[in-house]
C-alpha cells in the first residue's frame, strides 16, 4: 500500500505486511504475550438479554482477539481545562478506576461542550498573489507579505513528493506554500506546469460557492429578493389580497396559454408575423404576470421528485463535508445533501455556512438542508437559493434536537408550531423550481408522538417527500430508533385520498444491509437515510447493493482515509492550512475517527452482523494496522493522521468530542 504524497519515512512505515512499521504500535505479537485472552464466562454466556448470550450492548467479538482484564488509562491532556481541574491530580486514572466499598470512582463521562475551534497561523503570512508568480493589485498596502526569502525561513517542511493538485490538473495554484512543492518546484522557487497544461484550463469541480459580488449584496442588501417572503408580514386583509392577485395571476397564465395554442392553429394559413403581433398584445395587456419571478408555478412545472430504489447518505453537521460526500458517492451512495446552513446566515452572506452549500460534480442528485423558523426569511432564502444555487432539492431540518437551534424556534422545535410550519412549507414552495422535502423526527417530548399528525398536512401543503428519524427531541440519538412508529406513518403517507401518496424515508441504526432490507420489506418506506452507518462504516451503501457483509482489511479502510486526505487537500488546499483543515478538531478528518474507531471487522465476529448499538469490546485486530484503526483512544487517531499528513504542528491540541476517548 502507498500513500499519494507521503514522505519516505511514512511510506517505509507502511512496507510491512500489516501495514505498520517503525514502533507505531507494537507487534501485535508483543501484545497478545502481554495480555491474557479472554474466554466468555459461564456467567457471561448465560446472559439471556442479548443475542445468542452475550453481554448486552457488546459486540461479539471472538474469544482469541479479546483482551482479558483490560485496565483503562486518563491521558490527561485530552480532558478539556474543567474536568483537569475537576480531578486534578496525576494519579487521575488510578482515581477513576478505584473501587470504594464496593462502588466505582468518579465517572467521566458526556461531552466536551465548546470546544474551541484551533487555527493554525503561519510566522510569515505569504500574500496569494506572490506565492503563484502574479502581480498583487494591492502593492505596497497589501496586509499580506511578499518577501519570499523570509516565508522560506519559517515554512514547514514538506510533507511528501507528489502534490495531489499537480498531479491530477497538472498545476498547483498553492505555489511555493504548497507542503508537496517538491514535485512542481523548480530549484530557483517557481512553479511548473505540466506538459500540455493551457492557462485558463484549471476549472473547477465545485459548484455552489459565494463569488465576492453576492457576499457583497447579501451584506449590504442590496441583493434584489423581488416580493419572495413578504407575504407573511402583511396583515389579514392583504394576505387575503395578496392570495387573489396570485390565483389571478395563475388564471391568466393558463389564458395567454390557451390563447397563444388558438393563435397558432389560425394561423397556419395566415401570415405569421400578424399572427405573432396579436399575440404579443395579448400578453401585454396583462401585465408584468408573465414573468415567472411573479407567478407561483403550476405543478406540472415543477420538477419531479425520483427517490425510488435510490440510496440516501443522510445530512451529516460537521463531517458530512464534500470529502466525505465524494467518498460515499464512490462507495455506492446515490443521494447527496449538503450539512445542515442557518437561513439567517446564508442570507446575510456569511462565508462559512455557504461552504455548506457546495457540490461536487459527482454529486448528480444533490441537495441543500437549510433550517429557519420565520416564514418570510424562508421565502427570501429560497429565491436566494433558486437563483445561486445549483440543486436537485431542498430540504427542511425540522428534526435538529440541538438545543442553540430549537431555543430559536427552528430544528424540531418548529413540530410543534403548525401554524409556523405552514407558512415556511408554502412560502418556500410558491418560490422554488425543485422539489421542497422535509427532515422530522417523532416528535418533540418522549412517549408524545405527532409525526403521524403532521404527514398529512405537509403532503397537502405541496412537500414532495418526508424523511423520519424514529427518535424524539427529547431522545436525542439514546435508545433505539421507533422502527414500529416509522411503519405506522409510513402508512399514513400512503393513504393519499387524490391516489399520489407522498413517499416517506425512514432514518435510524441502520448499519448493515440486513437491517435495510428488513426495513424496506416490512413497512412501506420508500428508502432510507443512513447517517451513523455510513460514519462507521461508509462501504454500508456496496454492502446494500450487493448484499453482502464485507470483511474490509485494515489496508483498503486505510485506503479509504489516504483517499480522504486526497479529497481533502484539493478541496481545501495543499498549503499548511488546507493539511490542518483536513487534520484538525472540527476540520474534519479526527472528527470522522470518532465514528470510524467503533466498527468491528467481520472477520472477528462470532455473530455477524454488528449492530449500531453494540460498543466494542476491548480487542487485537488480525494486524497492527488493524489494531491501531479500533483503537478508542484520541491519540492513535492523531498518529493515523499524521502517517498522511505528516507531523502535526507545533502546539497542536485536540479535545475530543466525547470524553471516553481520552481513555487509552
């Protein structure tokens, strides 16, 4: 196995049969002389609560691969400033792990709340135009530096010997800051281009991003909304007005149609240019209602919705970015959808949420999750959406527990406020050209469900499709997704009276293609949303097509993060901060670890298949490769990322989300 772009050093730890070398971790060998392997106990196989009398909530790995005993160690600088404070002294493990009178110590346990966003900053920042050999338009007054000689002091060594831009469009716009410059540097510091490189030929492969003129009209707001969204500010008489002037509208559009198919057939024989000027005096006389801007879209204009028989990656906050995307669509996934973007945010061209919006262009069924609660900024949202972005759908996040999203009124909070919903749901409709679906869960408060009362009403309200999460609000992502409830308002969404039943997703702990097939035979879903199966194991969408458990070695899972890292740095660069973009807390590549480190191999499973709900047990993989990519502890993900994308920076930090993976 080899990785694009890694430095020899890493690649001679890769050379090994199992895929590590060098005292990454130790011998596999080493480990299982040292750890005695657990037999089940009588008392543990007698279990009658799980599957075939095993521990309840663990997967069941094989006896020869477990480690008996396991004793956890705190590694203290992964514990966030309160909780170091909170147990504060350096036998914390030993505290942690102590049994008083029959009762265990302290318990750390929950997540690391916020957590700060690390940024890393060069000594000497280079200006863009300088690193790529062109004239800065700023000059002397430019903030950024142009002494070349000095950013070549302090830059950080190079990572590896083939740039993954270079390579494949054969330039690099990163120029000298490029940490792969090593294969399009000259020795006196310019850039190459490849043989038959064209200038002008670099286009992207990324749709959807904010030019400088729309952030600058959407600050300013100066942005042309045209009426979009005003609807619902106006009061009774006028929204009643309002009502009648489109229903007129509509009517004389059918009319300028009907009249320009009677114009046409009389004028076979006549004279087309008369015939062509009584109609233009038709659609005169009626005003600026030809205009589609004005004019709320019959139904039979609007494009239609094809989920049928189609796979569906779930919208996924923080890790489902482009990279990610892009894998799972090579991976079997057929439905896209950009992270979760705040209407208030876009609107007010905010740079980072309209990162959220991009695509790839191997996206080809792709859509934008957007999440509001005010039925006039959703209507400005979707002209601006319908505008600036390219998209197959639009869809509505009416199931976000997170309490900053729901105090606001918006995410799942907005369940409970049909009033509201309606006027969102028809404010959006009566502007876009795609379809309109919408995201909700069970319902707010545990044990009180309304999805079922809800369905209904937004198949009346024009929603095309509905995805449901078989949990509450209140549930949040514990307990069991409500796969029963989900085959009752499946039911519902079917019982069209007009013979058009909206078709309903299901979404929750499917993790393996027969939990898909069970679901899709056994209720009346349409498909399904696969979020944390596809985060642990992103080959679950080649599993459902094949139908198949495939039992994916250490090297091809490796592979899979190699093929990350690549997407990474085209996406976000091959400078220093593209790598730590890629690498960092929060950007993206340790974020996706923290799902990636609980799948359990088949091949180690006395019982296939794993389910989402089963942790995994303390364990040695079948190589050190293997071993190192099950471990649960936050340090091994920094040495997984640091073998593709070299040593990570001076002063670097990492919190956890969860506080259980600072246990070693």
């Amino acid at each position: 196995m080899e990785v694009e772009g890694a430095s020899p050093a890493i690649r001679s730890a890769l050379e090994s049969e199992n895929g590590l070398g060098n005292g990454v971790v130790k011998k596999n060998s080493e480990l299982k002389d040292k750890m005695e392997i657990e037999e089940p106990s009588a008392e543990v196989a007698s279990n009658s609560g799980s599957r075939g009398g095993w521990e309840k909530g663990v997967a069941r790995v094989k006896p020869e691969f477990l480690v008996k005993d396991h004793v956890r160690e705190l590694d203290p600088k992964f514990l966030s400033a309160a909780d170091q404070e909170k147990f504060g002294n350096p036998d914390i493990s030993a505290a942690l792990n102590a049994e008083t009178d029959g009762k265990r110590g302290p318990k750390l346990k929950g997540r690391n709340k916020n957590r700060s966003k690390q940024n890393y900053r060069e000594a000497v920042k280079v200006c863009s135009y300088i690193s790529r050999e062109a004239d800065c338009p700023y000059g002397a007054k430019c903030r950024y530096s142009h002494d070349l000689k000095a950013y070549m002091q302090t830059k950080l060594p190079d990572i590896g010997d083939e740039c993954i831009i270079y390579q494949r469009k054969g330039f690099c716009p990163y120029g000298l800051t490029c940490r792969f410059g090593a294969s399009h540097l000259n020795a006196d510091g310019t850039n190459k281009k490849a043989d038959g490189f064209v200038e002008g030929s670099l286009v992207s492969d990324v749709k959807n991003g904010m030019t400088k003129d729309l952030q600058r009209n959407l600050r300013k707001r100066t942005f042309d909304f045209h009426d979009g969204g005003q609807q619902n500010k106006r009061s009774g008489k006028d929204r009643k007005k309002g009502r009648d002037v489109v229903v007129a509208a509509v009517e004389a559009k059918k009319s300028i149609v009907e009249s320009v198919i009677e114009a046409d057939a009389v004028a076979e024989d006549e004279d087309v240019a008369v015939a062509d000027a009584d109609i233009e005096d038709k659609s005169m006389a009626t005003g600026d209602i030809r205009d589609e801007e004005h004019i709320r879209l019959l139904p039979a204009e609007r494009k239609r919705l094809n989920f049928a028989g189609k796979l569906y990656l779930s919208p996924l906050t923080t890790v489902g970015n482009l990279p990610y995307r892009r894998i799972c669509k090579r991976l079997g996934a057929d439905i896209t959808c950009g992270e979760m973007a705040l209407a208030n945010n876009l609107l007010t061209g905010q740079q980072s949420e309209w990162a959220l919006m991009v695509r790839h262009s191997s996206e080809d069924l792709f859509g934008v999750q957007v999440c509001g609660s005010r039925p006039d900024v959703m209507g400005r949202l979707a002209e601006l959406l319908k505008a600036e972005v390219s998209v197959d759908f639009v869809d509505i996040n009416c199931g976000c527990p997170i309490d900053l999203v729901c105090n606001s009124g918006s995410g799942c909070a907005l369940m409970g406020r049909s009033q509201r919903i309606e006027g969102v749901v028809k404010n959006m409709i009566s502007v876009l050209d795609v379809p309109l679906t919408v995201k909700i869960r069970t319902g707010i408060h545990d044990g009180k469900n309304i999805a079922h009362e809800l369905i209904p009403k937004l198949r009346d309200w024009g929603v095309s499709q509905v995805s449901l999460h078989g949990r509450s609000r209140e549930q949040r992502y514990t307990k069991l997704a409500d796969w029963k409830y989900i085959a009752e308002c499946a039911e519902v969404a079917a019982a069209a009276a007009d013979g058009n039943p909206m078709p309903l997703f299901g979404n929750g702990d499917v993790m393996n293609y027969q939990d898909y097939y069970e679901h899709l035979e056994n209720t009346k879903v349409a498909g399904m949303l696969i979020a944390r199966g596809a985060l642990i194991k992103p080959w679950i969408f080649t599993e459902i097509k094949e139908r198949r458990d495939w039992d994916i070695s250490a090297p091809e899972r490796f592979d899979i993060f190699k093929e990350f890292t690549n997407f990474g740095l085209e996406h976000w660069g091959s400078d220093t901060r593209g790598v730590e973009t890629t690498r960092t807390p929060r950007r993206f590549l340790l974020e996706w670890m923290s799902f990636t480190h609980r799948y359990v191999p088949v091949g180690l499973l006395e019982q296939p298949p794993q389910r989402i709900n089963e942790r995994p047990p303390h364990y040695v993989g079948r190589s050190d490769l293997e071993t190192l990519l099950s471990s649960s502890h936050c340090n091994d993900w920094i040495k997984l990322s640091e073998m593709l994308l070299g040593p990570v920076v001076e002063g670097f930090q990492f919190l956890p989300k969860h506080k259980a993976n600072a246990w070693k």
